[in-house]
C-alpha cells in the first residue's frame, strides 16, 4: 500500500545497535513509498563524542528536505541538536533519553534510567577502550523480552560494545530552530523511564506524547504497528 505523501525517514538507532536494527521497519516504510536511511553512529569508539555524532546525522541529511528525523534511546540525547538543520522537518524521540542544556545524562541521578537497565550496566564488562559489553543474557532482559526467543537471540547476537561518551558530556544550547516533535514511550519499557523522559521532552521541545505497546525495542517485537505510527506522526 503507497502512501499519499512519500516522505524520508532517517531513523537514528541507540546503544548497543546498529543500522540493521531497523531493517523490519525499513521493510514496511519502503513498502508504503517512503524513502529511509539508516546511519551508523560510532557508538562503539570511545573517542566519538556528540560532535562526531552530528557529523554522521548532518551527514544524511544533506541534500534532503522534510525529514522526519527517528532517535531511538541514547541518540535521543544528540538528535535534538540536528534539529537546526533545515532538512529536519519533524522529530520522532522513540524511548529516547533526554539532556536538558547545561547538564550531562546523569546529573539528575538515574531518574532516566528503568531499574533493569540499571542492575545490567552494574553488572557488564567495560573494556580496555572504555566502552560497555552487555551481558547476552541481560540484554535480552532488558531489550528484548518482549520478543520470540529467537528473535531476541538474533538481535542480541548483532549487539555491539557502547561507550558511554555522549551521556557523561554537557548538552549544549538547544538549536533555535524548533519543530513539531513526538515522545513515543514504550508501555513495557525496562531499559528508559518514558514518563521522566518524556514530561522533559514536553518542557523542553513542545513534544506530543504518545505510547506503543510492548518493551524497548518495537523495531524489532511490532515494526510494522511501529512503521504505521510513524506514517501518521510524519
């Protein structure tokens, strides 16, 4: 089925994870007529900061126009910075953590944090580069219990090491430039307090708030009820 406005999604992913996680989703957007991209953060070099971070967004955005920019979890905390590019034409926060200007992820306790995530970033490996291993099977825990086993196990076994250089650095000024933004939390969440979020988005951004079902990662346990709320935001 075709849309009736084609639109380009750039769909942003979060720790851990990559661009394959929004293969599901991609399938059901490019199916409707829309375009998406899917850029690969270097969440994995403990060098990378949010400055490289918006390189790679300013990156897929060039040339483009009317995006409606995705930010899954922790690229929540650098996606309302792109919004002053004027290809942004919309923002979609999806579980996403959120930094208040003049303040580091954490500043305000673990209040952003869900209880789950939590005990599994105690008890994970962070190597000699500085960057988080998750345990395979607190991973599943957290971001995927809502999933068949085997498809928890496929994205799990996908997962990557995350530094954590982006939530320990300041948040800048927000960007002049606003848009329309929507804060989609996840009803089963273990890994992002969508109401401690989300109510921040609002002060913050103006943003509408809205809820799907199921845990953390809907690309990936109901993408297709996903790809369909993104159709309607955008």
């Amino acid at each position: 089925m075709k849309a009736e406005k084609p639109r380009t999604f750039v769909l942003v992913h979060g720790a851990w994870h990559g661009p394959w996680c929004w293969e599901r989703v991609s399938e059901h957007l490019t199916a409707r007529g829309h375009e998406v991209i899917c850029p690969s953060l270097p969440c994995d070099t403990a060098e990378a900061g949010q400055d490289e971070y918006l390189a790679v967004l300013d990156d897929a955005l060039r040339d483009r126009s009317d995006v409606v920019l995705v930010a899954h979890s922790m690229s929540g905390m650098v996606a309302p910075l792109a919004t002053g590019n004027p290809a942004v034409g919309s923002l979609v926060l999806l579980a996403a953590l959120v930094r208040r200007p003049g303040t580091a992820l954490l500043d305000d306790g673990f209040a952003p944090l869900g209880e789950p995530l939590q005990k599994a970033l105690a008890g994970a490996v962070v190597n000699e580069s500085g960057c988080v291993v998750l345990d395979p099977a607190d991973a599943t825990d957290v971001l995927y219990h809502d999933c068949t086993p085997a498809d928890a196990a496929d994205a799990v076994s996908r997962l990557r090491r995350s530094a954590n250089t982006v939530g320990a650095q300041t948040c800048p000024d927000l960007p002049q430039r606003r848009v329309p933004t929507t804060y989609v939390s996840c009803r089963e969440d273990r890994a992002v307090v969508g109401t401690w979020n989300g109510a921040l988005a609002r002060e913050l951004f103006g943003a509408e708030i809205r809820e799907i079902e199921g845990g953390h990662s809907p690309f990936w346990s109901v993408p297709e009820r996903l790809a369909a709320l993104l159709v309607e935001l955008a």
